[in-house]
C-alpha cells in the first residue's frame, strides 16, 4: 500500500465536529475498480474537489503507476490494493483507511464485470452468473459492511453504486443475463441499504453511467469524463441533501 508521495501528507483529521458536513475539500474517497475506465476519471473528478482519493485497484503496480501521474497534476489520490472478491483483502483496507484516516466520506462502488453478450439465459454457465454476482453485487455489498463503521460514528456519507439501466426492469432483452440479473440486485441492495440507513446522514444513490466508451463498453459510447460526472454528483450531494434511495443518469432519476 502506497504511503504518500513527499510533499502530499495525508489529509489532517477534520478539525469540524462530528455531525457536521465536512467540506469536499477535507473529505476523504475511495473508489473500486478504478485503475482504468470510469472509476479512474471519477477518482480524477473527485480529486478535482479538493477530496483525498484512494484508487482502488485490484494490481497494486497499475493503481500506483495510474495514482502518479494524477499526484503529478497535484491530486491527493494514493492507489490501494482493492480486489472486491477477496474479504480478507477489504478488511485489510478498511483498517488501511481506518489507520490512516480515522473515517471515510464517500464510497464508489464502481468495480464491474461479466458484461456476457451473446450469453442467454436459458443456457448460461451458473459459474458465469456467480462470477457476476460476485463482484458486480457483492463486491459492493461487502464494502458497504465493511466501511460504514468508518461513516456511521460521524453521521455523515455518500455511497455510490455504479449500476446500469441493463438492470432496469423498465428495460426487456435476454442479452446479458448474468450482468443484468447482478445490476438489477445491486439497485435493490441500494434501495434496502438507503432504508437501513434513512435519518443517518449517509446517502445511498445508484448511478447508471449511461453507455461510455471504455474497455467494457467498447467504441461508440460516449466519453469517460461525460459519464463519470453523474456519479460525482451523486458522490458530492450536499450536506443538507435528501436524495437518497434512487437511480439516476446525468443526474436526472430513472425508472428501477
Ligand atoms: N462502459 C459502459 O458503457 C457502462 C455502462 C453502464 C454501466 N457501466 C458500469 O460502470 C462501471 C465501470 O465500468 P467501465 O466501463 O469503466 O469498465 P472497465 O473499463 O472494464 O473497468 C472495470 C474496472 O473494474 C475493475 N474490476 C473488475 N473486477 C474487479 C474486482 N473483482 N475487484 C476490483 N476491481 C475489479 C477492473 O479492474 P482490472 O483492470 O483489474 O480488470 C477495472 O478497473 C462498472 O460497474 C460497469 O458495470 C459501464
């Protein structure tokens, strides 16, 4: 795990109360999945703010070569080793953060995979679909649990589920079944979490990007920094915000 570049100490502990909305500038980030694609320009929107930015990635050399050349621009962003499968590796992450910074503002689940075109339903491989569901619902769903206790105790948060409108039931088709099928229960997951967590001042939103050109996405789809600004936004609601519980694409709510 990287210690810091020279120079760019660690974010001080907020000198605010605890219950009071830290300003973007002192909050601290992590973000699955972002060594490339969406999550690596969300890390390079949520840097913009001012926020320290853990790039989660699942080879620590990628993350930490990509987490330079942002420092070299004068982001606060360190590359921790993250792969949303592995429990033991997430607890090892949450004590990193923990350690390190005593709390954690803003969660983006965005670490996603098996986009299984050309699969159908009624004769997929099950190991496919539980490779979906690994990573696309639980690897969210266990980040959740192992980092609210670094959310709950100062009354605020921001969780962003990186999801799709593929897992929207306004949205029929058989492409993509395992993909679609771990989506849908990530906007689930993100509707009963927002329950749990209502009053609490933690915000628990699901963001479709909307199609991006990136390697999942392929070409055709629109730009990296177009797509990313809808999950910052969600990331970056308000103190006093309500918005919580929903699904969105460029800001605007879309049908489950
Ligand atoms: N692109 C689109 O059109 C589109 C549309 C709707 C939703 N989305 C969603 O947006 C998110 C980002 O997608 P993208 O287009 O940027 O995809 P991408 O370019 O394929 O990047 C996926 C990222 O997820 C990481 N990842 C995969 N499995 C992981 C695991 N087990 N642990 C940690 N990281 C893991 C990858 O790491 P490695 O480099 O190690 O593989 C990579 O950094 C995904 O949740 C995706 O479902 C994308």
């Amino acid at each position: 795990m990287n210690s810091g570049p020279e120079g760019l100490r660690r974010q001080p502990r907020r000198t605010s109360s605890l219950f009071t909305a830290p300003p973007l500038a002192q909050q601290i980030a992590l973000v699955s999945g972002a060594n490339r694609g969406l999550g690596l320009e969300v890390v390079r929107q949520l840097a913009g703010t001012g926020m320290a930015v853990l790039l989660g990635s699942r080879n620590l050399t990628l993350g930490e070569r990509t987490a330079q050349q942002l420092r070299r621009d004068g982001a606060d962003v360190t590359a921790i080793q993250l792969d949303v499968t592995d429990q033991a590796g997430i607890e090892v992450a949450a004590r990193y953060i923990e350690n390190t910074y005593g709390r954690l503002d803003v969660l983006i689940n965005n670490a996603g995979a098996y986009y299984d075109m050309g699969e159908l339903p009624s004769s997929i491989d099950l190991d496919i679909v539980r490779g979906a569901l690994e990573t696309n619902l639980f690897g969210a769903w266990r980040l959740c649990e192992a980092l609210l206790p670094l959310m709950r105790p100062f009354g605020f948060g921001r969780i962003v589920n990186v999801s799709s409108g593929c897992g929207s039931s306004a949205v029929e088709g058989e492409c993509c079944p395992a993909y679609r099928v771990s989506k849908a229960a990530l906007n689930t997951y993100t509707r009963t979490l927002a329950a749990e967590l209502g009053g609490s001042g933690i915000l628990v939103n699901a963001v479709c990007p909307g199609w991006t050109h990136t390697d999942m996405g392929g070409t055709g789809g629109r730009p990296v920094k177009e797509s990313a600004q809808g999950v910052v936004w969600a990331a970056c609601l308000p103190p006093k915000s309500s918005t919580t519980g929903g699904f969105f694409r460029d800001c605007q709510p879309i049908d489950w």
